[in-house]
C-alpha cells in the first residue's frame, strides 16, 4: 500500500534493509514450520542468478560468447529514487557477470560512489549508445532511464528486470 515501492512486482530481485532480512527474524524466532517465508525468501535470494541466466539465455541464442561480451547494468541502487546498494540486486548481478569474465559497464543517475562494485566501468548515461554493448540488464528502473532510445540498440540481448521497457520501444 505505499506509493513509492510495488513489491509485489517480480524483477531483478530486491534489496534494503527490511525485505532481504526481516522474514528471517520471524522464520528463526519460531519454532514453527515457516515453509512460506522461507520458499519466498529462497526464491528472492535466487533472482540475480536467475537475471544473469536469462542473459546467458539471450547470449546462446544469439551466439554471443559471454566471456567475450561486454553488458551494460542499467540502475545499482536496491530500489528507485534511493541512493542505497544495501543489500542491492546489483551487487550479486555485476559480480555474477565480472565472475564470467564480462567487461561490465554500469549507469546509475542518483549513485555518487562505486566502490562496491568491483571490476566495472561506471559510464554517464549520454554515452550508452556509443558502448554497443552485447546486452544490457535494467536492474533498477531509474526514472532517468524513461528517455532511453532502446530502438537505437541493435542486434542485442535485452534483460529487463522490472518490466518497464515498452515492447515496441
């Protein structure tokens, strides 16, 4: 019910310091079977990897190498508007992508520091077009990012993970 956050909206998974961790308090403060939470909280946990195997999906049927590849992560912060990476979905995702050997750029309008986010390159959002990445995550949806001209990008994998981008866009 608030206005500033859906989280009942599926995407590249979530981030904060409530949802990631308040389920546990209650799952480990019971003795009781909290078989909800815990499948919830295991699914959540697991939407990185599963964002970073849609792009590998992606990636094979387009026969890009995914150590050869460069991706462009659109959005670290855990949630839009918000200037925080606790517990962000970014982390786990660039740090999947590095791991495989990705040359990774990173856009984030509102996020001043990169230091957590080793092995990228932070680019401003003007020069997007000029990368020609291989793919590119939308991991948080930015208002910002509601003036990109994804018709500009060719021959590309897209992984949207808060299902903001239009289809025909």
């Amino acid at each position: 019910t608030t206005p500033y956050c859906d989280i009942h909206t599926p995407g590249a998974g979530v981030g904060g310091h409530c949802i990631p961790y308040y389920p546990y308090f209650l799952i480990n403060q019971f003795d009781a079977d909290a078989k909800l939470m815990q499948t919830a909280r295991e699914i959540n946990d697991s939407m990185p990897a599963f964002t970073v195997d849609k792009l590998l999906e992606g990636f094979n049927e387009t026969n890009v190498k995914l150590a050869e590849s460069t991706v462009l992560v659109l959005g670290l912060t855990y949630r839009s508007g918000v200037e925080e990476i606790r517990h962000a979905p970014s982390i786990p995702i660039v740090k999947l992508l590095v791991g495989h050997g990705v040359s990774v750029y990173v856009v984030d309008p509102i996020l001043d520091s990169f230091e957590a986010f080793d092995g990228v390159t932070p680019i401003e959002q003007s020069n997007i077009y000029e990368l020609d990445p291989d793919g590119i995550v939308l991991v948080t949806a930015h208002e910002e990012f509601n003036t990109i001209e994804w018709d500009r990008f060719e021959d590309i994998v897209i992984v949207d993970g808060r299902d903001v981008i239009e289809a025909n866009s």
